[in-house]
C-alpha cells in the first residue's frame, strides 16, 4: 500500500502543500533572533527516492534570511518532505527503516531497483531511529507524552503505527496510509526546522 502512494503524484503535492505552509508562517513570525523582516533564501536539494517525476518546485528547502544587517540569521521552517541533511526523501527514510521483517536480499534488490538505496545506507538508518534519534531532546521530550511507551528498539515501525487512521480488514487503505505518513512526518516536523538541522 505504501508503494502506491509513494507513486502517487497528488501525495507529494500535498507533502508540498504543507511545506509551504509552514515556510510561510515562519516568515510571517519574523526573525527569532531580532524579529527582523526575512527574505527567502530557498535552496535545491537533489533529493534521492523519489519514485515519480515531479518538477522542480519539490527539490526547493524552503528557508529564510534576516533581512537585517548585522543579524543576517537563517531561518529554516519544518518540513514534511526532508529530513535534515539526509538526500533521500523523509518518507522513504521512514519506510524503509520501519521494514518489520527486516532486509532480505530479494527485499534490498527491490529497494535498489526503486529508489537506488544499498544496505551500508540502510543500515546507517536504522543505527539513527535507534541510537541517534532516542537520544535527540525532541524525541525525550514527545515520546514522555505517548501512552503505552513506545518501543524504541523498533523504531520508526513502533511509531508511524501509533499514526495509523482507517484500518481496513486487510491493512491500511491507500488514502489512510497518506494520511498515517503525513501525520507521522508533521511529528517529525520540529527536528527538521532551524539549529536541529545540525543533528543530522
């Protein structure tokens, strides 16, 4: 099911649609250092795993500049399709960590065949959700507040189900899995915003 919204073109254009949305209240909140006007300061990003092809607009980080002299600080809003410095998509991250039954040779084929990720890269992925991301000042904080605990040694998998919307007799619907991930990538939202970036 989550391949088929990966492939989807209208869930990456919602995924741009909240973006946009949270670059623009972060403008019009100002600079957080002096309140300064901010100017955009967008970057291209060439992010990897993407299933489909879309334009240019979806390879933009929207972020912002202080228009103040002598200030001059960046502002980076959050964002649902990036996750920090990583060059593959948040979703795809999240996907392919969450695997519950592990890396197959036939699973990793698949996988590099779809969106060009080896098991080294993987790997370094699931290391983060378990060691890097635990011990992160977002994650002590949000995960005091979900009840029963989350399971931290099955990270993200134990997570993006606490998202799940619409349960069908035979899983998740292609709508509700958009909408699991949406709600699960709006969580991950503050670790992708301002000096968070440099946990990446």
């Amino acid at each position: 099911m989550y391949q088929a919204v990966l492939a989807d073109a209208n869930f990456h254009e919602q995924l741009l649609a909240f973006d946009r949305d949270l670059a623009a209240q972060c403008r019009a909140a100002g600079c957080p250092d002096c309140g300064g006007v901010l100017h955009s300061a967008s970057y291209r990003r060439k992010p990897r795993g993407r299933p489909i092809a879309l334009g240019e607009e979806h390879d933009r980080r929207f972020s912002f500049c202080c228009a103040v002299d002598g200030c001059r600080d960046r502002s980076t809003p959050p964002s649902l399709r990036f996750l920090g410095r990583r060059v593959y998509l948040a979703v795809i991250v999240t996907l392919i960590s969450a695997m519950r039954d592990g890396l197959t040779e036939r699973r990793l084929g698949k996988l590099a065949a779809a969106v060009g990720v080896d098991r080294r890269t993987v790997a370094r992925w699931r290391g983060w959700w378990l060691a890097g991301f635990t011990t992160t000042p977002f994650w002590r904080a949000a995960s005091a507040g979900l009840m029963p605990p989350v399971d931290a040694g099955r990270l993200p998998a134990a997570l993006l189900e606490r998202f799940a919307v619409g349960l069908q007799p035979t899983g998740l619907s292609r709508g509700a899995a958009g909408e699991q991930l949406i709600a699960f990538l709006s969580f991950l939202g503050p670790i992708t915003a301002g000096a968070s970036l440099q946990a990446f």
